[in-house]
C-alpha cells in the first residue's frame, strides 16, 4: 500500500512537559514603528476572542432564533432554513456565525455558508455554492435500495470488507458540484483493504441512479514507526484511590485507552501504580504503556497549541476532550481520526512494535477533527487537497509550540515515523515534488491527484509565507524552496502566517473551497487581521502567486 497521511482521522500523543515556544527563525517583512502598530491594532481587533462555554451557548442559541430572521435577510427562498453550526466573534464585535442549510426539511450538502456580522448588521456571506437552491420535485425516479447497491459495489471494489450500509440511504439536496438536485447519501461501513474502519459516503442523483460524488469519513495515517518518541516528557494524569488513570480532566478530560489488538470498543482505560508510564523503547506487548504516553503527549501538546496560539479550547471547542486508543488491531500500520466516535487510534505498526504515535502525526489527525468541525472541506479533489494541507500545517505548528528537544519543529511531515524504511520524511513542505508525487505548484489537473499529493501546493504556500524562498537551514534542517514564477518570496514569519489560515479556515472557506478560493479567503483574512494594505495581505498574494494560484 502507498504510504502517505490521510485525513478527518488522526491520532495524538498527549505529553505533559508542554514548553510554550514561540517561533524559531521565522523571517519577517520591515515596516515602519507607525505601520507596525496600526497592524498591530488591526490584528488585535480582528483576532478570535475566547468564548467561555456559556458566552458560546449562548451566540449559538440566539444565532438559531434568529435563523428564520437571518435566512430571509440574505434572500435565502421560502423553502430553506437555516441550522447553526458553530460561531466565532472577533475582538472588535464581528461575529462569524456558520450555518448548515436544509430544503424542504432535506439537509442540503454543499450549502453551508457563513453570515458576517457586527452590532446585528450583516455585512457580508461567504457561500459554498452561490446557486439557488431549488429542485424541480422531491419524489425520487431511483429506489434507495438502488443507491445503497451502488454504494455497497463501489466499497466492495476499492478492497472493502465486511461491508454493509450502516443505515437506509437518506434524502438530501447536492449542491456540492454547484446545481442543486434530490439525491441519496448512503454510508457504508465495514473495514477498508488495510483494516482500517470504513465509513464510505456515496451520493447518488435520486434522478437517475447516477454517482455525484464519494468521500471517506475515515483517513488514515499510513506508515512504520521506528524512533517515535519525545525523550521524557511530564503528562497530566488522574490519581483514583491509591490508582493512576492517564485521565487529564485539565484538557476537556482526555483519556487513553487500551485496546488490546482489537479493532473494536472503546477498550480499558490506561492505570499504573507509581505514575510512571512506558518505558522509552516499544514493545509488542500489548500492554505497553509506551504508545499510551504518546499518544497522551500528543494530545496534550495539541490541545495546549490550539488554545494557546488560536483561544481554541478543543477540537470543537466547546471544552470537550476528545479520546485516544492505541494497540489497535495486529500489526495495524496507520492511524486515523473518527469524527463519530470524536476519537483518536494508533496502530502498533508492523510487528506491533512501532507504534505510529509521533507528535505530528498527532497533530495532523486531530486537526482533522478541526477542519471537519468548521470549514468541512470537503474530501475530493481540490477541497480535499486543502484538507490535508490544514492538517499539515497544524501538525507543523503543533511540533514548532512543543519545542520538544528530541522532535525539533521542521516543515517535514512524519519525519519521525521513517514510513519509507530509509530515514526519509512523508512530505516536504518547502518542496513538495521532493516525495515523488506531490505538486509544488497549481495546475488544472491536480484536483485529479490524491489528496495527499494535491495538499502540496498549500504546503508549499504555507512555507513560502512563514519563511520565504531561496536556501537556508532551520533547526538543523536545511530548505531550498522554489517558485513558479522564479521571484523571491519574504516570508512573514511561521506565528502570523497560522493565524491566517486559521481565520481563514474557521471564517472564510466551505466544504467547497478550492484553491482558487482558498487564495480569496487567506486574503480575506490578511486584511481582516493585518489590514488589506498590509506588508502581510501583500505577503499572501505573492506567496500563492508564486505557487501559480492567481
């Protein structure tokens, strides 16, 4: 199987000795002290504010009270209706509210969309599709045991097994490929070829029996693990009697449990004696606490960057941990995030003694959780491309704020778990073609590429932005970044460019985003945070430029 990173899926490792870092040799554009300041105070109002779980509670209850209100005011037609999904309010007052849309009582997939506004005022909406959303009748022409069929044959023929249909295929409207029309969902379950748990989403036109479109809900991680640890690291752990759980209650009460080789449950909770956990070195027994302390370290280290760097308390952040299982399956090499059980699982690798637990890896999967929780990109094509990219560069940034002594931050992806058995890492950031598949620059066709080989022209931006082109060495590792257009590129250093791909994410883009799109929203972001004259709103523009995304 081709070794590479998946999405919506991933695990963490939850450490415990988190040192706050802030970023090492990031290179910033000049401008003058009055400049700064204004850019300064722009970003200061425009930046997310920390919700207390009441204050959310509430936006988010009045946000639906309002829905009827709101959806007429942005002439949305009598037929729609407006469900919210999550809120963000900025410094200054702003409010990005994100909503889920429905016709006629069907969920509508691809309509989501976010209002914009500021003192009740609505000044602006960013839609996943700007049609109309009309269908010309809602009896369906194809019987939903004809979509489920399909969507069985098509799980069975990508290597699935066990497969079945989790449950009847449900009405909805497609939007996604821009005109609306009556469809079926069908999720299939089941395990995919590698063993991992399958969860196929299959649209099918009600019309006329045609596919529309399929995503996985399950992504995975794929790799073999040899060096996977962060040196001796502190974790945050609950004493129960004279017992020690790996229970942190201070980050949304993560847990790590222990399945045992199975591939099923939630397993039984980590606990230990004397509170000290693993042993530094893996093992295939499968009650090594090795793994556990990893995934443990990860998961703190990345609850602990988001709310530190973004005021983000968890994945959804509402303050709710997610959870994590590791010993999963035999000789198991992946791992991968589950949006339905809002969890984390590790695989032992191969000979069940190299656990795919490293930080990035960490980072990357349960940014998965994320991007499914805000912009819901969709996973297929460019969109999907822009999913794994997300996870990257929050895995990267989770690995720069650990400033782990033994895990150096890098822009290498899965350099740690050596997943092509000769020391090299999964992805380049800096260069993306370097791993023999993945595209350094924007082309027509590379929406055709797998996700994880699409990812590489927003890898690639991301570099360019945080550090610019050209040759230089960083922590040890040394870069050579290019350009599509042969210009130098002035980074603007690691710190703002994550800011703005996270506004961007959370306020900006839909599950339709594609690059074209995604270069809209990160500018819109630029100017919200930095202003739209701004040495960073510039920085943007040149850096997506010079990834041929114009």
């Amino acid at each position: 199987m081709t070794p590479r990173y998946a999405r919506h899926k991933r695990t963490t490792l939850a450490v415990a000795t988190a040192v706050a870092a802030g970023a090492l040799l990031s290179t910033g554009l000049t401008t003058s002290a009055s400049a700064q300041a204004e850019s300064d105070a722009t970003t200061l109002a425009a930046a997310p504010t920390t919700l207390t779980a009441a204050a959310r509670t509430s936006l988010i209850q009045q946000a639906q009270t309002d829905a009827a209100e709101t959806a007429q005011s942005i002439g949305l037609g009598a037929k729609e209706k407006l469900v919210v999904k999550d809120v963000v309010k900025d410094a200054d007052g702003t409010v990005h509210t994100r909503y889920e849309r429905t016709y006629a009582g069907l969920p509508v997939l691809g309509g989501d969309l976010i209002v914009h506004s500021k003192a009740g005022k609505t000044e602006g909406v960013t839609k996943a599709v700007k049609a109309t959303i009309k269908v010309a009748s809602l009896t369906p022409k194809v019987t939903p045991a004809k979509a489920e069929k399909q969507a069985v044959g098509l799980a069975k023929d990508a290597g699935s097994a066990s497969t079945a249909a989790d449950q009847a295929p449900r009405k909805v409207v497609w939007a996604g490929n821009g005109t609306p029309v009556l469809a079926y969902e069908t999720v299939v379950g089941g395990l995919q070829d590698d063993g991992t748990p399958n969860q196929l989403h299959v649209i099918t036109d009600a019309a006329t029996g045609k596919k529309l479109f399929e995503y996985q809900g399950i992504e995975n991680a794929t790799g073999t693990g040899k060096t996977l640890y962060s040196g001796s690291v502190s974790l945050t752990t609950t004493l129960s009697g004279s017992t020690y759980q790996l229970y942190d209650t201070s980050r949304g009460g993560h847990k790590t449990y222990n399945l045992a080789h199975k591939t099923s449950g939630t397993g039984s909770l980590f606990t230990d004696a004397d509170n000290v956990w693993g042993t530094g070195a893996a093992s295939s027994s499968s009650t090594d606490q090795t793994a556990a302390a990893d995934a443990a370290y990860g998961a703190q280290e990345t609850w602990d960057f988001y709310k530190s760097t973004f005021g983000r308390t968890g994945i959804k952040n509402n303050g709710v941990g997610a959870y994590s299982r590791v010993h999963y399956g035999n000789s198991y090499v992946n791992a991968f995030w589950d949006d339905s059980c809002f969890c984390m699982t590790y695989g032992d690798g191969s000979g069940n003694n190299h656990p795919l637990t490293s930080l990035d890896v960490a980072g990357h999967e349960m940014s998965h959780g994320v991007t499914s929780n805000t912009a819901g990109l969709n996973y297929s094509g460019e969109s999907g491309g822009l999913n794994e990219a997300t996870s990257d560069i929050f895995g990267t940034g989770v690995e720069f704020y650990a400033n782990n002594a033994s895990d150096k931050g890098d822009y290498l992806i899965g350099e740690k778990i050596d997943i092509n058995g000769d020391g090299t890492p999964l992805r380049y950031m800096d260069k993306p073609s370097k791993d023999g598949g993945s595209a350094d620059y924007w082309s027509s066709s590379v929406g055709n590429k797998d996700v994880h080989y699409s990812s590489g022209v927003a890898n690639h931006f991301f570099y360019l932005l945080s550090e610019g082109s050209g040759a230089k060495t960083i922590n040890g590792v040394s870069y050579n970044s290019p350009t599509y257009n042969g210009a130098a590129v002035t980074g603007i250093g690691r710190d703002k460019a994550l800011q703005i791909w996270y506004k961007a994410l959370t306020t900006y883009m839909t599950s339709t985003t594609n690059y074209k799109s995604a270069r809209t929203a990160t500018l819109s972001a630029a100017s919200a945070l930095y202003g739209s004259t701004s040495a960073e709103y510039k920085a943007v523009a040149a850096a997506w430029t010079a990834v041929n995304v114009s």
